[in-house]
C-alpha cells in the first residue's frame, strides 16, 4: 500500500492541519509516512503546498516524483490545476470550488472549474458553502478532507482520533465541528462518486 | 523503542535535548526557526535546563555558544545560511580556539530561495573553516548526527557544522529516539590562554587545527555516516550527498541501484571511498543539494582524469533545489507528467496580510515621497520587504539584515538626497543600530522608518529584543529626540502621518520615525489566548 498526495491551498487555509490529521491517522495505523511542507515567506497569502507520503513499506524521498501522484486535495480551484501535472493517469483531484482571489489576474472561475471537469476523476464541492451551513466556516479544509478520505486508505475511525488529538486542547466544540465537517464532506463526495 | 513524528529541525533540536545540551541560542529565520521553537515548548525548554532565549542576531548567538562551550557545557548554534555570514567571524575563529564543551552550529540552507536572498551553500564555510561538516539524509539521521556529532567536537575539541537545506527542515517523518544524556558539568580549557587569540598563540593553535586533519578524515571513513555501495555497471559512479541519496533510491523505486554509488553525509571528504569509486569506473555523475563542492574537489581546475558530470556540464542546472525529477532526467530515466499544466495557472506570489501596518506606513511614505523622483527608499529584511511588489511598490532595495540604514547613508553621501530607510524592529536590533550610529556621527539626512510591530513577524512571531525601546536606542545612538516621532500608522491618521513624514524628510540631519502597531497575526493569536483563558 502506498499513497502519495498533494495538498495546496494559499497561506493560512489550513493545508498544515489537514496534513496533520492524515499524519496521526498514518502514524496509528502504523504506516511509514514523510511529509514535506511550506513554511516562511510564502504562508503569507502567498501558494502553499505539502507532499504527503504514506506506505506501508519506507519511503525515499520527501518529495513526490511528477506524474506520481495520487491524490490531489486543494482547498482552492486554480492552486488544484496547479499541482495536475503532479498527478498519475488514475489519480484524483479534490477541490473546493471557492476561490482565493488575493491576486488582480485571477482567472475566470468558471474557466477554472472547467478546466478541472476535464479531468475524468475529479471530486469538486464548495467546502466553504458546506462549513458555513455547518456553522463553522473555518473547518473548509476539514470538509475537503471528508471528500477526499474515502482515497487515503485509511480507516475513517482512524481520521476520527486524529482530529480529537489535533483538535483536543482547543476544546470540544471545535473538536465536534471539524467531525461534523469531515463527516459532511464524505457524505457529499459519496453521494456523487 | 520511543518513536516521534518530527520535522527534520524538530529532529536537530530532539537530538540536541538528548545530548545533553545546556544552551541552544539563535536568531530566528526559516528554514531554520523551527529549532529554536521545539526546544523553548520542549520540557527541557518549559522547566529551565536548557537555556533558550533568542538572541538578538546570529553574531551574539554564536560568541554565547562558545562561552557556554568554554565553560565545558555542550552549546548548541542555530540560523539559517545568510546567518552565519553574521556569525562568521567567531564561526571561523572558533575553529583555531577549538570547542571544550561540545559545539555543533546547524546552518539551513535554502536552495531556490525559498525565503531568502541567495542560496549559499554553508558546507564551504565549514570547509573553511576546516571543522567537520554532517550533511544528514533524513530526520533519523539528523537526530543520531547529534549524538555522534556533539561526541566528535569533544574528542576533537572542534566545533562541528551540521548542514541541512528546506527540505528536510520542514519534512516530518517518524524517529527513533534514544535516552537523553545527563549534561556536561562545568570544566573550564585545561590551557588557560586557549581562547587567546594573540598573534603568538593563534599561530600554535592553528597548528593544533591543521594537526588533527587526518584524524577527522578517518573519522569520516568510518562514522558509518559515508557508505560505499556495491553496483555491477560500471560505466556510472555515483556520488550523491544529503537529501540527494533519497532522490537516487526514489528513481529506484527501492529497488537495487545498477550503479557503484557513495552516499556523502560527513565530512571531510573520504579521499579513499572516491579513490576506489574512480578506480572502478569511467565516469562519476555527483548529485549534490547547494553549490557543486564535490564536484568542484573532484574535478579539479583541469578537469584532467576521470570524467566527471554533474551541476559544471549542465547534467543538473546550475542553480535550485534537487528533487527526484531532476536526478531522473541527469540519469536518463523515465520521468514524465501526464497532465500538462493549464494556462489558467497565475503565480500568487505572498502579500501583507489585510490589516497590517505596514501598509498603511507605505501608503503614506508613497505619498509623503512622491514629489521627489523615484528611486529613494532603501529597504531591509522582513515582512515590509513584500512592500516592493504592487500595490505598494515602496521600496527599492533588500541585500542583507540592516543594510537599509547604512545603503540609505551612501546614496545620501552620494548626494541623493533625500535618502530614506525602512526597516523592521526586530531587524534594527539585529544589525542596525550600528549603522544609525555611523549615521548620527556624519550628521548624514537622512530619515530612517523603523516600523515597530512588536514582534520578529516574518518567521512567525517571535519575541522582537527591543520591545517598547526603540525610542531608547535611537537616543541612547544620539538622535536628537525632537527627531524622533512616533506615529500610529491607521488609515484615519494618514494624512497627519504624511505631514510628520514630510517634516522630518526635510530635516538636514539624521531622523527616525516609529510606526508602532502591532502585527495582525500576533494581536489576532493573543486575543484567541485571552478568549481561551476565560
């Protein structure tokens, strides 16, 4: 078993926690895992990206190679198109359809998320819609991983102990939230896959 | 067995912990900051063993190491690459002194310049040095290297330099960690004049230096850290050194690698391992993380001998950060994308966060400056540095930590007048007060902005040293304090601040101005921390 992902986003949309839920969840399941990540200069607004790695047997390089991805999970449509030529002829790309628009020249987003349907295995859902309805607008990225968990080869249980770890000293609302965002975002993604 | 899920400076810092360490001391810059924070939440950290309180630059950092390891503690020096052209004058000294407690200084380098200025490579300032460089691959071997690394400083009384770049600064991965070791107790030089750097004495101890060469290169064949790996083609060696020995097995999906291969993680380099490896083959490809150091050894001026490719014949570019698809292409594997990238895809490049005062300050230094040509404002090393792309386009130079003041006194020496300065808090404690001093002392017109946010914020919020005595530096300098003026930079207070700039722009003489407000991002996570607390 071995899944390699791509997570991206733009600073400060909480790229970092989703790896980290998938980190405690690997790490109980008892998987080799290496996680690269963007800290710095580029956390302030600016593409932020993290190469995920998990396998049952050790893994070599921090990085994933090009065209050897799996996943894709993006918090932000034009940052998901970024990372495509990132990934294999079966992988998938999760994304939210809400744009980030901290730049003057950001693209049509319809052209956007044409250009991501063109893809045959793509998954995409308005993660800040949902969380908002929920509620809880900062779990986004939560809901994105809730899309996306039924590709980690992961136990759900497990992403469940990840986010009460993560989660815990901020308290139980917010441990609550980010469950009942993870849980709406994998209601949603298998209702249309 | 305990096991940590840590980033490979987590890692540096562990390890540190478990050595032993009485002091870690740096100057927070990525990708280096994060070893500092990991020993100050540590337990250690919480409860007072290890000391771990920021210095105010990598220079004073470095000095405090050595006097801890003169006491006979083990010291431990962190910053990233730029860092230690701060700290080379007692990196470089510390080298003809020698260590007494163990010493290790971990420089980061940040290949394609992730966050920085250039992209130096810190192995050729230990080469320089002539101290022992480790270049670990991995988080686990960054964690053994300062068990094994503090050992060598102590049985060589030599600073060793650990190496490593972003990457594996900021890759997590699961580590081995081992029993933590009691600390040193204090032990001053049996030598009473080690330290003393006298022409005299300097001379004996560089001898001492030059003496223990061989030995350190012994160790190095042996650490373990360096291997020699069998390979049945021998038309290719390969020399792969750091992170790029991960590279290598990734394009080989951990399979066998067909190719006799060195792994380099310990210096200097094992001439023996390379005599064989050139012996066996007709052509060795090096693939190095930085600067071609290897190679450049290898090849020598002539490049006469054995063929050697790597980052000098364009197998590699000369410039950026490694990574799997570059070493697949410099061995001619397979390594294709399927999906061509879109032309939807803009670079986003970082940008003030809403609210910062730093903007406001360069909405009005835009107007207060806009009836003179452009070209005036000399900037430095920080968030505000963003202030040089659209919409503010502000500033017009950034080189190196508190160079604002001093490149601002030039221009006005040159006679371009007015010259202004813009620099950050943190970033005026770290190196520039000396330069406003030079500044006071030539009476030179000058107008320096020291935007005062409280807080060291581009590489995440740390303490800033002068919190609240800006004002009292600039004084205690000899700026004339009805040349100091403090002013709140708040979109409702722009056209007052633009008049206080304006008059102090006007003054023949050195003025200071103090944006003070505090970091969005600092104040939003105190307030978070107060809501919590209740």
């Amino acid at each position: 078993m071995k899944k390699d992902i791509i997570i991206a986003g733009v600073g400060g949309q909480g790229i970092v926690s989703i790896a980290a839920v998938i980190g405690y969840a690997s790490v109980e399941a008892g998987l080799f895992l290496k996680q690269s990540e963007v800290h710095g200069m580029s956390q302030r607004g600016g593409e932020v990206y993290s190469h995920f790695r998990l396998s049952d047997k050790e893994i070599a390089s921090d990085l994933i190679p090009q065209g050897k991805a799996d996943l894709i999970i993006s918090i932000e449509p034009m940052e998901a198109l970024r990372y495509l030529p990132m990934l294999n002829s079966e992988g998938w790309v999760i994304t939210n359809t809400t744009p980030f628009i901290n730049i003057p020249n950001y693209p049509d987003i319809e052209k956007v998320l044409a250009e991501i349907k063109k893809y045959p295995n793509n998954i995409t859902i308005d993660a800040d819609k949902i969380a908002k309805n929920l509620k809880s607008p900062k779990s986004a990225n939560i809901v994105l991983l809730g899309a996306a968990s039924q590709f980690l080869a992961l136990d759900y249980e497990k992403l469940e102990n990840a986010i009460k770890l993560l989660f815990g000293r901020k308290g139980e609302d917010v441990v609550n939230a980010n469950l009942n965002a993870l849980k709406a975002g994998r209601e949603f993604a298998s209702k249309i896959n | 067995m305990k096991k940590l899920l840590l980033l490979g400076d987590e890692a540096i810092a562990q390890g540190a912990i478990d050595s032993g360490i009485s002091g870690i001391y740096a100057y927070p810059g990525t990708p280096s900051t994060e070893i500092m924070e990991y020993v100050q939440h540590s337990k250690a950290g919480r409860e007072g063993q290890v000391h771990c309180k920021w210095s105010a630059n990598e220079k004073t950092a470095m000095e405090t190491a050595l006097g801890m390891s003169y006491a006979g503690k083990r010291a431990l020096v962190c910053m990233k690459h730029v860092g230690l052209n701060v700290a080379a004058d007692p990196f470089m000294c510390s080298a003809i002194t020698g260590a007494n407690g163990g010493l290790i200084i971990a420089s980061a380098d940040d290949p394609s310049m992730h966050s920085s200025q250039n992209e130096q490579d810190s192995r050729f300032y230990g080469k320089f040095a002539m101290v022992p460089i480790l270049e670990p691959s991995d988080q686990q071997e960054a964690y053994d290297m300062m068990h094994y690394g503090y050992d060598l400083s102590e049985k060589y009384h030599v600073p060793v330099l650990l190496r490593i770049t972003t990457r594996l600064a900021h890759s997590r991965s699961a580590v081995i960690v081992k029993e933590p070791k009691a600390q040193n107790s204090i032990n001053t030089p049996q030598d009473s004049i080690q330290y003393v750097l006298l022409p005299s004495n300097a001379r004996k101890r560089y001898k001492t230096l030059l003496g223990i060469q061989s030995a350190l290169e012994k160790e190095s064949e042996n650490s373990g850290f360096n291997k020699y790996i069998e390979g049945k083609d021998k038309s290719l060696g390969i020399i792969v050194s750091g992170i790029a020995y991960n590279y290598l097995l990734e394009n080989y999906d951990g399979g066998e690698i067909p190719f006799p291969f060195i792994k380099i993680s310990h210096y200097p380099l094992p001439k023996n391992m390379f005599e064989r490896l050139c012996d066996e083959c007709n052509e060795i490809m090096v693939i190095e993380e930085g600067y071609p150091l290897i190679e450049e050894s290898l090849s020598g001026l002539l490049g006469r001998g054995v063929k050697v490719r790597g980052r000098f014949d364009g197998s590699i570019p000369r410039d950026g950060e490694l990574n799997p698809n570059i070493v697949a292409q410099a061995l001619g594997l397979e390594n294709k994308a399927i999906n061509p990238i879109s032309d939807y895809v803009v670079s986003r490049p970082p940008s003030l966060c809403n609210g910062c005062p730093h903007a406001d300050t360069f909405m009005a230094i835009n107007e207060a400056m806009s009836v003179y040509s452009k070209g005036r404002v000399l900037s430095d090393i920080g968030c505000y540095t963003l202030g040089a792309l659209p919409p503010y386009q502000s500033i017009n130079s950034c080189v190196d930590m508190g160079a604002s003041i001093t490149m601002a006194k030039g221009a006005a020496d040159a006679g371009l007048l007015p010259s202004i300065s813009v620099i950050g808090d943190s970033t005026f404690t770290h190196s520039g007060i000396t330069g406003l001093l030079d500044a006071v002392n030539d009476k030179s017109p000058i107008t320096v902005f020291i935007l005062d946010n409280y807080t060291t914020a581009m590489t995440g919020g740390q303490f800033s040293p002068a919190n609240g005595r800006i004002e009292d530096i600039c004084k205690g300098v000899g700026v004339e304090e009805e040349h100091i003026r403090i002013i709140e930079p708040l979109k409702k207070n722009h056209s007052e601040n633009v008049r206080i700039m304006k008059e102090e722009i006007a003054y023949q003489g050195v003025s200071v101005i103090i944006p003070r407000r505090e970091c969005v991002v600092t104040l939003t996570q105190k307030s978070k921390e107060k809501k919590k607390a209740k």
